[in-house]
C-alpha cells in the first residue's frame, strides 16, 4: 500500500482524508495531544486495521474522537452531569471521558467492554475530517505499538509507510502527551492517565478525583485493571530506561560513576552540562515543565536504538503536566526509579 503524504493546509485534504475514512481505509491525523490513526470508529473491518497497522494487542481498547460534544449522545447513554460539565471546560482539548456505551459501538472498538472513551480533539482540520466524515473516528496514537507515541509526521511516516493509507501533516503536537482519560462510570471519577488536562484543573469541576494506581506504579501483567492498556510495556526504547531522582549534582554524580561507552542519559537543558561526555539528550527545559511534555517522545524516539544500552532519566518533580511526564517516563522504565542521595 502506498501511504499518501496529505499537508493539513492543502486543498482538498479535508476530503480526501474523509473519502478514505468513509471507506473504511486508515488515516493518521494530528491532534493537540499525539498524532492519531484514524478509522471509522463504527465500523469493525476498519478497526481492526488501526489493530493490525499498529501491532496492538485487541483487548486493548480504542478512544472514539468527536467534532463536537453533542455527538458524545449517539455513541453514551447515561451520561453524567460531571461530564457535561468536563466537556463544557475543557473540550475541544485534551481530556478523554469513560462513560457508558451504546450498542452501535462495536465490540472491537471497545475491546468487549461496556463502556467507551470520548474526546473532542482541539486541531481543527482534524475536527473538519471528523464532520466530512460523518462518523466518531477510533484513534489510538499512531506509533507501532508499544514504541514512543508520535509528536510529528516523520515520525508517523517511521512507523506506518505502507501500513495505512494516508499521514495528514499538521506539524508537531502542542501538547505532546496522550490525553488525560478520567473514567466517569464508577461511584468516584477516577483518573486513569494523567495529561494535558491537569489533576489540579480536574478536582476544580469535579471536587475529588481518584488516582489509579497505574497512573505512578507498574501493574502486574495478570492484574484486573480498568482499561487493560494499563498493564503493557509502553514508549519504550530499546536499550533499559532508568530514572534517577535526587538533586542535579547527586544524579549527575551517580550516572558519572555508572557510565559506560553505549549508554545515554536524557535529561533537562539546564543539566545539559552536568552531563558533557555521557551523550546527554535534553528533552526540554525544567522550569519550563510544558517544554518537557512537548519535548519528551522525540527525545525517547531519538534515542530508541540498538547500540544504545542504558539510558539514564531525569524525570520532574511537581503538579500539572509533570503528572503525565512522570507517567509517560515511568512507563517507559518500568517505573524503575534510583534515588541518587541514597545509592552507592
Ligand atoms: P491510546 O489511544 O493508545 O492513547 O490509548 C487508549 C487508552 O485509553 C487505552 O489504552 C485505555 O487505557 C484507555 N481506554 C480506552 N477505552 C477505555 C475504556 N472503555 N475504559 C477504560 N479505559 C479505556
Ligand atoms: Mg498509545
């Protein structure tokens, strides 16, 4: 299959990435979070595609994307007074909901559960393709799974060329996380991933908030989780991520030690020079924590080959977006975390 390369300005993209999706084709799309791999969500044949394009394993359930929060209607029942007002907040942008699912949602979409995740992304060619195309599109970050999610259209072009049937280019992500998801179907919400959309900005509309355990520690493989996602190895590069925590000097003196020739270390902009000779990659700066969001799957991306063994984290410390960083690079190590005061 050839992949056709669509500029999200371009005359005719809009049409042309609709066309494709009505046939029941695949479509990466950008939005504010990752890009996306569209497919009609509705349509079974074609979600098995994302599935198959991406390598996913299928009990692992699929985000519908809306043009508008309305559309949320025909795909939920029972839809909460919380998420009416979460969307009224925060939508078009980056928050998923779990809310009750209809049954014209396929089984595949939802990966046999009864409830659906619904987001309204805020990249407006994408929401003009969600409307020509007439239906909710199922879409999953468009990385070969279990890889680092994709912030740019080369990247997609990695991972998909000839796997699906058009890239719609609309320039790197603003966010560069995955939405955050809140599961609304339970007797408390429940933060299932953190990003984007802050916890803080979370408990303002809701007034509490549940934080699952998988959103800081590993989940066992044969554990229950809410969304079985939640238990696979993710944004994980080749070599063996490790976080260091503690102050710049103590990490930077416990890597020094530790360092051999085929290791790396990813690390803030400020600590750039801590790490001369120790093949440092800065990922964003510290004191500006959205920098590190933006930044961090092109660094994991850079930084995902073979000859690299070690790869040594810095990792935020704080509220906000740091939540989702924290996430994100927990995942990608495992949740494996030195504490460089502390160790030998
Ligand atoms: P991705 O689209 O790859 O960023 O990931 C989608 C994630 O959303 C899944 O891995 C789940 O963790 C979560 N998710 C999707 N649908 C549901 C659902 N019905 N209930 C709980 N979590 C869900
Ligand atoms: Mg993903």
């Amino acid at each position: 299959m050839r992949t056709l390369l669509l500029p999200a300005g371009a005359a005719g993209t809009v049409e042309t990435a609709a066309e494709i999706l009505k046939q029941g084709g695949v479509v990466a799309v950008p939005t504010e979070t990752v890009y996306g791999l569209a497919a009609d969500g509705l349509n079974p044949e074609a979600v098995l595609k994302i599935f198959e394009a991406k390598g996913r394993p299928q009990d692992n359930p699929l985000i519908l994307h809306v043009a508008e929060a309305e559309a949320v209607e025909a795909v939920c029942h029972d839809i909460p007074a919380a998420a009416r007002e979460l969307a009224a907040r925060f939508w078009p942008g980056p928050l998923t909901m779990v809310l009750p699912c209809r049954e014209v949602v396929p089984r595949r979409t939802t990966a046999n559960l009864d409830t659906v995740a619904v987001r309204c992304p805020r990249n407006a060619v994408t929401r003009a393709i969600i409307r020509a195309a007439g239906v909710p599109l199922a879409a999953p970050s468009a990385n070969r799974s279990g890889k680092p999610s994709t912030t740019a259209a080369a990247h997609v072009l990695h991972d998909m060329d000839g796997r699906i049937d058009a890239i719609v280019d609309g320039g790197p992500c603003q966010v560069g996380v995955e939405s955050t998801i809140v599961d609304l179907t339970g007797d408390r919400p429940r933060l299932l991933r953190p990003g984007g959309v802050t916890p803080e900005q979370l408990r303002e509309v809701l007034g509490e908030l549940v934080v699952d355990r998988a959103v800081t520690a590993q989940v066992a493989r044969d554990a229950v989780v809410r969304a079985p996602g939640m238990k696979y190895r993710h944004y994980a590069p080749q070599g063996q991520v490790l976080i260091v925590s503690g102050g710049p000097e103590a990490a930077a003196a416990y890597v020094r030690r530790r360092f051999a020739p085929g290791d790396a270390v990813l690390c803030f902009e400020e600590e750039l020079p801590l790490y001369a000779g120790c093949n440092p990659t800065a990922y964003g700066r510290e004191a500006d924590t959205e920098s590190l969001a933006r930044g961090l799957f092109a660094a994991l991306r850079d930084l995902d080959r073979a000859d690299i063994r070690t790869i040594y984290a810095r990792c935020p410390q704080g509220g906000g977006i740091t939540w989702a960083v924290r996430n994100r690079l927990g995942k990608a190590a495992g949740f494996r975390v030195v504490g460089a005061e502390e160790a030998p």
